[in-house]
C-alpha cells in the first residue's frame, strides 16, 4: 500500500468552498526509461484519480506517464453537508488505494 497524505479542514460552513490537497507517494516509472541492464522499465503508473463526497464525485483525473512520481493533486469543493470524502487511486499491475476522511459541515 502505497503512502498517502490527504489535507483538508476538519471544519467548514455550508455553502463555502474549501481546498483539498493529497499527495499519494508512487515511485510512477513511465516504461520508457532504461535500467541498468539497458532494458526498458516496466510501466508503473497510477492511471486514475477519483473523489466522491458522500457518494457524489466530485473530481476525476486520468493520469499519463508524464505524471510526476509522487502525483499531486489540489482542488476545491463546495461545503454541502457533513459526511465524508473518499479518495481513490487506481494504476498499472493492479495498484488500488481507497483513503476516506471525515468533513463536519456547520
């Protein structure tokens, strides 16, 4: 299981706007490079971002071997009711990763 940090208040009124940051650290190889041997790395990537907000989601990114190892990701969301946000990540050879946070909204 690969090592993730997830920011967002613990805290937040209705109706606002809050920002959420997580940082999931992947060693991410793009299949392109050449080890030692003088062969190709396999292909490593995490392909896919999700968030869903009690259910809903909110945000969803399809990530290329471009990415950089240890895939950032910042975004917004609007405060509608308390609940919980759950973050998945899904990849090459079978890389799944489900985090879940708790938002109280007042």
């Amino acid at each position: 299981m690969a090592r993730s940090l997830i920011t967002l208040p613990e805290r937040v009124v209705r109706g606002e706007s809050f920002r959420v940051r997580t940082l999931l650290q992947h060693p991410m190889e793009s299949g392109f490079r050449v080890g030692a041997d003088g062969r190709l790395l396999p292909r490593d990537i995490v392909r896919r971002f999700r968030c869903l907000y009690n259910g809903e989601l909110v945000i969803e990114a399809e990530l290329s071997p471009a990415i950089a190892a240890n895939p950032f990701i910042e975004f917004s969301v609007r405060a509608v009711d308390s609940g919980s946000l759950l973050f998945e990540w899904s990849g090459d050879n079978g890389f799944a990763q489900r985090e879940q946070r708790p938002l109280i909204v007042a």
